[in-house]
C-alpha cells in the first residue's frame, strides 16, 4: 500500500454484519501527516449497523447507524465506539506515570501504528484481535506488516490457515522463589514449528526440543510475586490462539535458613533413595541474591536437558557452587543414591 494521501487507496474488511468493517490505510509524515509521531499502517474499527449503542444525550436508545447519521454522537459512548482506532500495543503501563501528559500521548500515538515493535500480525488471535461486535471472528488475518520506504506491506490469510495452528495442551509449571519451568505440548504432536511465550513485557521464542514439546526456564523473577505467562504458537507471521489461563505465584524466601539443593521432584524409593531416571530442576533454594550458580556431578561440569530438567542415572555427589553478588562463593553438596 502506498500512503493514502498518494493513491487514495485504502483496504477494508467487512464483518457478518454490512454495517460494520475494518478500514486499513497506510500513512507517511509528509503534508497534512507531517506532525503524525510514526508512519504506518493505521487500521480503524468502523460501525455503521443497527446494532444498539447505548443511549444518546437524552437517555434514549440508539443504534450504531443513528450515532452517525442524526445524532453526532459516533464515539460517545464509550463502551461501544463506532469509530475506533486499533492501536498496534495498547499496553500503557506505570512505565509513563510520572512523566508529562504530552509525552504519554506521543508515547501512546506512536504505538497506534503498525508496525511496532514485534506487533506485525492482526488476526483473531493476536491482542489486539480481529474480531467484530456480534463475536464472531474475521475469516480473514494479516500478517508480516513491514514497512517499505513510504509504503506498507502485508500477507492476506484466510481464518482457514488460523485456526489449522495447533494450541498449547499439557501445560505444566514448577515454581520456585525466583524462576519457574514451564513446559507445555502442541495439540498436533507433530508440529514442530516455534512457540511463543510472553510474561510481563517479555516475549520469547522457544525451539522446541522435540516435535510438538517445548520447554522454558523463565529467570529473574521476584519473590511472592504473581506472574500470568501467555503461550502460542506462530506460523508464517500469523498468531494462533494463546493460552492465558497459566498463572503461578512465586515462593516466598525462607528467612535463616541457609541455601539447599531442591529436589522435591525426584522419585524416590520408601527408603529415600533415588530412582533411575528420575528428574531434578538443578535449582537451589533460598538462592535468590546469587548472581550464578554452577553445577557439577562427581566434579564435573553438568548441564540441564533440552526439556529443562537434569535426569539421575548414576549414584554420586551433586554440587551446585553459589556465586554472589560481592564474589564470595559457597558450595551445597547432596549425596545422591540411585537404584
């Protein structure tokens, strides 16, 4: 698409209902559009039906169509705005709340346009959503929004191409007091494309270690802190549907208590030996000032599996040397039986 004011040329995608479309135009910073913070793609949510919008200023019902045509009233209501902006990221945090107002509009202008950032696809599954009032979704998504020198371009899919990705089953979360394990599977076993893991304003990819399986140690984190982490899978630029029921509190630190292997998770025998195979997080508790903790087993050098966990196999000693923040080092040892 080359900037509107150029060719007048501009995209629409229409809903289940004829009086309700997207509107999608592209725009420089030239002319009329000079003082604009971004350019971009600008995508608009128009609604024109009869579909019931509130009420008017005299506590009166009305529809979508009559807010445009008599009333003057397109957008007040605010629960139902009949032409509505689609910012790109419409996350405006407490990163903005002690800087000035004109700064947050610029901030919040420059985000409305797409491309930002990592936000280049718009579909039923991605946030913002491709989606219409009545609920349904579009049969249509975007994705691989790029901008070109002036121009923008973009990849039309059908919904048929959406909904064929796989979404996240087995999701399963080990929680410690300042990372968490998060591993999860592919609907379609046999998918080995990329998976998609946000929490806070973090997005990660993750490879997966075996077709359809995927792991993921998210560091860093606080103490008794809750966190929501969304994963989803992408294919060919297109989102499919995230999962956002994964939610975990951290644990809290134990005060006076000194630095200990956590092995929690291993299988173990009545008597407390450790069973063949069975697996262990490499994490030591009551850690959470250390800036590094190196692993050994019998003195040498260990590292996690692919699906984030360390197995057993062998009877010996487990070490993890604790590295902190002033450079001082102490060593927790674990003798380890297995049988």
């Amino acid at each position: 698409m080359e900037p509107i004011q150029n060719s007048g040329v501009f995209y629409r995608i229409d809903s289940d209902d004829p009086g309700e479309y997207y509107l999608l135009e592209c725009r420089n910073q030239k002319g009329w559009d000079q003082y604009l913070p971004n350019a971009g793609l600008l995508i608009y949510h128009i609604d024109k039906s009869t579909r019931k919008t509130g009420v008017d200023n005299y506590g009166k019902s009305c529809t979508a169509l009559e807010r445009w045509e008599g009333l003057n009233l397109v957008n007040a209501w605010p629960a139902h705005q009949c032409a509505d902006l689609v910012e790109a990221d419409i996350s405006i945090t407490n990163t903005y709340k002690n800087i000035q107002y004109y700064d947050v509009l610029l901030q919040t202008e420059k985000r409305a346009v797409w491309p930002y950032n990592d936000v280049k696809a718009f579909s039923a599954y991605t946030s913002p959503a491709l989606t219409f009032w009545s609920g349904a979704q579009s049969h249509l998504a975007i994705s691989n929004i790029t901008r070109s020198g002036e121009n923008i371009t973009f990849t039309v899919v059908g919904s048929a191409d959406v909904s064929a990705l796989p979404t996240p089953a087995n999701i399963t979360k080990t929680v410690f007091q300042d990372a968490a394990l998060i591993t999860w599977e592919a609907s379609d076993a046999e998918f080995e494309g990329k998976g998609y893991l946000r929490y806070g304003t973090k997005e990660v990819l993750v490879e997966p270690y075996e077709p359809g399986k995927y792991a993921f140690w998210i560091e860093g984190l606080t103490p008794s802190t809750a966190y929501t982490v969304r994963l989803w899978f992408k294919m060919d630029g297109i989102d499919g549907k995230v999962d956002e029921t994964t939610k975990f509190t951290t644990a809290s630190v134990k005060k006076h208590v000194y630095p200990y292997i956590w092995l929690d998770s291993a299988a173990r025998t009545a008597d407390g030996q450790f069973v063949s195979g069975s697996k262990i997080p490499l994490r030591v508790w009551n850690a959470t000032e250390a800036t590094e903790v190196k692993w050994f087993f019998n003195g040498s050098s260990i590292p996690r599996g692919k699906d984030g966990w360390y197995e057993l196999k062998r009877s010996g000693e487990l070490s993890a040397e604790v590295v902190w923040e002033d450079g001082t080092k102490d060593v927790v040892y674990k003798k380890i039986v297995v049988k």
